[in-house]
C-alpha cells in the first residue's frame, strides 16, 4: 500500500501508516452500530478529507476547525486535515 503522500518517519501519521500496512484488514474501531472500520478503510477515507479539503483551497498551514457531535468520522476527518 502507497502512502499517497511522503510520510515524515516516526511522525503519528507514519506510525499509523506503518499500522494500516501491517494490518490492513483489522478492525480499527467499531460503531455503537456494530459497524467496523478497518484500518485500511480509515486510511482510504482520511485521504478522501485530506483530498477534499485541498479542492477546497485548505493549504499546509493553515487552520481547519472540527465541528461536530461525538461520531466515527472525527477520527477520519483529523487524520485528514493532518495529512
């Protein structure tokens, strides 16, 4: 699996990577749904927000704001702003 983006070693974010490589079909977190997410699915998806949000004209650097309830998609939306 490709990063899609360069990785700075031993940052959180390329010790995430280096999880969902290894592990990419294990569940990352559940829902109090009963959904999973894989972590491969939580990578997948945080690239999706990190991809919108530069579309959107977010630059590194600059501030993004969460706004939302407790919700499976922060961790997805933070990891996408950090990346």
């Amino acid at each position: 699996m490709n990063p899609a983006i360069p990785l700075k070693s031993g940052t959180l974010l390329a010790r995430l990577f280096g999880h969902v490589e290894a592990t990419p079909d294990r569940p990352a977190f559940a829902t109090l749904d009963g959904g999973t997410w894989t972590w491969a699915d939580w990578w997948r998806q945080s690239l999706q927000v990190a991809a919108a949000l530069v579309q959107d004209g977010v630059a590194p650097g600059d501030r993004v704001a969460i706004l939302a309830s407790n919700t499976p998609l922060w961790p997805l939306a933070d990891t996408g702003i950090q990346l």
